[in-house]
C-alpha cells in the first residue's frame, strides 16, 4: 500500500499526504510546498509516507 501512495505522492503530493494522515497540519504544509514548487511537495509527501 505504500508503494501505491508513493506513486500518488508523484503525481499528486497533497494527495498522498492525505491519505496517509487526512486533514493534519502535514497536509496544509504539503499544499503549501507544492504551490511553492512541485519538487518541494513531492519530497515533503515521500518523507511523509516513509516515515510512517
């Protein structure tokens, strides 16, 4: 399931980060970072799902 995440997480960070902790501070931070640019959210998402 992770892997699948991941893969979601490059394609679409915030919503990787969703669903791996909802509506969390980590997912306000992440479309934040991705609307600041895009590889800075896809290493915040990846981060975020290999940690937990």
């Amino acid at each position: 399931m992770d892997l699948l995440r991941i893969l979601i997480a490059i394609l679409l960070p915030p919503l990787g980060v969703f669903l791996q902790v909802g509506f969390a501070g980590a997912f306000w931070l992440n479309i934040l970072l991705t609307l600041l640019g895009y590889l800075p959210g896809i290493i915040h998402a990846v981060w975020i799902i290999a940690r937990r």
